[in-house]
C-alpha cells in the first residue's frame, strides 16, 4: 500500500523520502528489524564455516557410509561413476542421485515459501496499480534469491556428501521454521482482533 501511495518513489526523490520515513514507522509499530535477514546470514556463515572444517576432520566423513554412498565423496563423482553395476547401488549412485534432489527440492521449497504465504496473505489487498519501484524491488529479489539457489544447488552437488545431508535436513529446519512462525503471526494477529 505505501508503494502504490508514492508510485513515483524511483524517480521523484521527495516521494522515496517520504516513503521511506513511512516504512520505517511501519518497521517500528510492527517491531521488524530490516537488516534482521542480513543478521541472520552474517551468523549463519561462520556456523557453516565450522560445520564445514567439522566434517573435514571428522573420522565419520572419512569413513562413513550412508545407503553405500560414502560421504567424503562428492554427489558429481558418485553420479558420474557409472562404471560397474552401479544399478545396484553397490558405490551408492541411487542414493546420491535420490540425496541430490531431495536436497535440491528442499531448498527450492524452503526459499519459496516465505514468498508463497506472503502472495497469499497479500492477494485479497486491493491493488491500484503498478508501481515502477516496488515491480523493480521485486525483481531484484527474484534475481537474488535465484543466484542464492543456483549457488546452493551447485555446491551441493560439488561438496562432499554429508554437506548435502546438511542442506537437506537445513532445507526441512528452515521449513519448520516458516511454518511455526506463521502459527505464531497468525495465532497473535487473532488476540489482536479480538482486543
């Protein structure tokens, strides 16, 4: 709503001044830190640094097996050695194919849900127009949540397994994460209606 009220906001400076003094009270009354997702990748990535340098030295990474796939070997080597009778899952192909795209989906589906229930919450807002600024905001994201994937997905499939078995149950843990949040805004909305 603040974007369709200042749809000049991208060219007309006053307009993006005052809609952004308008935004920051709306952050304000509504408690949301706007650098809170930054906050929370910036803790994130020393954790994966750890987990990562973990699982290097780790004698299960070294030696473990899960469904045959060894878990210091990557899903590309695992994938692309198809000699033998790789069929039978003896160097643990299936397991690292099927490994791939439960994590692959999963983290699809853990960047898009967010998105998914905000359009949703969203749809029944009566919309005046398009705005310039707010089609190209969303367009930016869109961009940057598809290189985030791309870059997950890719690393996924060039790291050693047990990385995919991270971001796969990571996948399910953001998830979870959604949803619970969701129950909570949604079950504190409800006590707000009623007051």
């Amino acid at each position: 709503k603040l974007q369709e009220k200042y749809p000049n906001s991208n060219t007309n400076q006053a307009e993006k001044a005052r809609m952004s003094q308008e935004q920051m009270a709306l952050y304000k009354r509504n408690k949301i830190n706007p650098m809170g997702q930054i906050l929370v990748l910036i803790i994130q990535f020393p954790v994966f640094i750890c987990v990562w340098s973990g699982l290097e030295g780790s004698a299960a990474l070294s030696s473990g097996s899960m469904l045959n796939l060894r878990l210091s070997d990557t899903i590309r080597e695992t994938l692309f050695n198809v000699s033998g009778a790789w069929y039978l899952n003896t160097s643990g192909w299936w397991t690292a194919l099927v490994l791939f795209i439960l994590m692959a989906a999963t983290q699809v589906l853990a960047m898009m849900l967010p998105r998914w229930i905000a359009k949703a919450k969203t749809k029944n807002i009566s919309k005046m127009g398009k705005n310039p600024a707010a089609v190209d905001a969303n367009k930016q994201g869109k961009i940057m949540m598809i290189v985030m994937l791309i870059f997950t997905i890719f690393m996924g499939f060039m790291l050693p397994a047990a990385m995919g078995i991270y971001w796969l149950i990571g996948g399910l843990i953001s998830m979870l994460q959604t949803f619970i949040s969701q129950m909570v805004m949604n079950h504190a909305n409800k006590k707000k209606r009623k007051i």
